[in-house]
C-alpha cells in the first residue's frame, strides 16, 4: 500500500508541473538538477531489452512505462543528493570493477553484441550501472547502519514461518557433458571411485564440463528422476545424447530430509528481516523525500507520445487520454525541434 502512495504522490507532482520551459531536451528537474530526454528514453530501452513483438505499445501501456521510468530517474536524482550531502561516492574504478564481473558472464564478444542488437550505447549502459551502484552504497552505508534486530524478532519470525526451514529429501548428484562420449563414460567411472571428486575433476580433460547439483526429489526433471531412481550412491546412470552432447549422471548421495534449527537457521531470518526493514526504511526516507523535493516535470511530453505514436501506427491508434504521468518525446536524440522543456 505505502509503495502506491509514493507512485501516486509522484504521478501528482507529475501532473502538477511547471509548463515552463527552459533548455531543450530536459524532461524534468529535481532540485533543480535536470533529467534528459535522452536519458528517459534509453533508461525505457535497458529496461525492454529483450522486448520483441509486431505490435505497437498502445498509448496507454507506454505512459504507464515511461512514467515508472521516470520516477525510477527522480529516486536516482533523490538518492545521488543524499550520497552527496554523506560524503558518499561511487568511484570510476568501482565500476570498472562491476562492468568486468559483467562482461565475465559473456562468452566473447556477447556482451558488445547484445548492446549493439538492442541499440544501447555503452557509455549510457555505463551510466545506469554507476547508478545501480550509487543505489546499493545507499542502502549499505546509509539505512544499513539504522536498522537493528533483535533475537526475539528472528525467534517469532522462526515459530511464525517454521514450513520454510523445512528441507525435503535431495539427491548430492554430478552431471557430466562432453562431446567425447567416452571421455564422459572414463570421467564417470573415475568420479564414482573417488574418495575426494573436486581432486579427479580437476585432472579431466578441458572438454569434459562437471557440474555438482543438490536437487529436492520432488523437483528433479523427469527424465532425470528416472534415471535417479534407479541407482545406488557411487554409481552412474546411462549416458544421454542431449542438445549439450553426451551426459551421464553420478549419484554421490542421498541427502535425508530435514528441519533446520533456530541458529542453523538464523542467517536466512537475519537476511529476510534485514532487506525487509530496509526497504520499509527505504520507503519512508523517499516519501519525505517527495515531499520536500522540488520536483517539475515538463506536461509536453503526453502530448508527443500521442503524436509519435500516431506517426508510427497512423491507422491504429487511439486518442490520447490524458494521465498523471509522464510519456516521451520525439526521438530527436535528446532535444525536441520546438525547445520545450522545464
């Protein structure tokens, strides 16, 4: 309930802007600071990449999209003034150091491709990635050090939700793949004599991929429950020829069920009650925040979503309703041929 307070306090203030205008391209300004065109838009692409369809957004669907992206810019805005007002930065290197770990996840030249295909620029990509970071400098060295919990809160919250300490029966299973059908069969036969398995995969052949999995039995896909059923710990299943090339099964063991104790436990009730205080936090910082701010937003931008997707979809469209949010302007890069802004 309170997260649609603060939406609809924000799509107020969004309705009730200044009309105006002041430098081109500015879409907004919180506290005076300004919020691009350029900036709403590619913040809506990074947050549809992916998105294919032959079908145009109505009106009404990329209002509602573009005004949660705006105010997703003006918590941006909010939270880097109060990182400035606590000394707090986000440093170049620091995000050089997350973009790596990114990249890291792509094989090649992925990474640059799927940018390019989804027609994000990097250096805007980069931008969002400073500020994904500036949010969690936020939340850790600003609410982070406000919140406390005491023993009693993770004892009520243990008694209160006692079926989600409860882990059922799994298997402790090594899923081998290889292209080699008989690489894979030798790796099998060796891991299932191993007294320490980590050792023999590390003396396999580079075209031989080991993956250790602790799955629930309830929730083993079929073909493998099959498989599984059948076998006894330190035995293999039959090899397979699947999309990956040929995989064969080990089963290390059967792991019992079983109810985790209040101190076994407490580690994941520390981290459940943790995020849920600071997010409860996060809200009543940011409602005072909006209603302190100086928040304008430019009401010209209803009127260039009606007209752009009228231009993209002339047969189709339907007549703009008006909303307390805030749409895009043309795709003139960042300015718009009249100059309005805030």
């Amino acid at each position: 309930m309170r997260r649609v307070i603060l939406i609809l306090t924000l799509l107020f203030l969004i309705a009730g802007c200044s009309q105006h205008p002041e430098e081109k391209g500015v879409v907004a300004r919180v506290n005076g600071k300004p919020i691009y065109l350029k900036e709403l838009e590619s913040r809506y692409d990074l947050n549809n990449i992916g998105w294919v369809s032959g079908i145009i957004p109505s009106v009404e669907s990329m209002s509602e999209e573009y005004g949660n992206v705006l105010s997703e810019l003006i918590v941006y805005k909010l939270v880097g003034d109060a990182l400035e007002a606590e000394g707090l930065s986000v440093s170049a290197e620091e995000v050089e150091k997350e973009e790596a770990a990114i990249r890291a996840d792509y094989p090649d030249d992925l990474f640059e491709r799927t940018l390019t295909e989804e027609y994000i620029d990097i250096e805007v990509w980069r931008l969002f990635l400073k500020r994904h970071l500036e949010m969690k400098l936020f939340f850790n060295d600003v609410l982070r050090p406000k919140i406390s919990l005491t023993y009693q809160e993770a004892e009520q919250y243990y008694k209160d939700n006692l079926s989600e300490f409860y882990i059922p029966e799994r298997v402790h299973v090594l899923l081998i793949r290889s292209n080699d059908r008989k690489a894979v069969l030798r790796s099998s036969v060796l891991l299932e004599k191993a007294e320490d398995w980590k050792k023999v995969v590390e003396t396999l052949p580079s075209d031989v991929v080991v993956r250790e999995l602790k799955l629930k039995k309830n929730r083993l896909p079929h073909q493998w429950a099959s498989a599984l059923q059948q076998l006894k710990p330190k035995t293999s299943s039959n090899i397979s020829t699947t999309a990956y090339g040929y995989e064969q099964l080990v089963l290390l063991s059967v792991l019992p069920e079983k109810l985790l104790g209040p101190s076994q436990a407490y580690a994941v009730i520390e981290r459940v009650l943790i995020d849920q205080k600071m997010n409860s936090a996060f809200m009543d910082w940011l409602e005072k925040q909006v209603a302190s701010a100086q928040i304008k937003v430019t009401p010209l931008l209803s009127q260039k979503l009606h007209e752009k997707n009228n231009d993209e979809n002339p047969v189709d469209s339907a007549p703009i309703q008006e909303e307390a949010s805030a749409e895009p302007a043309d795709e003139s890069g960042g300015e718009s041929e009249d100059g309005d802004g805030i």
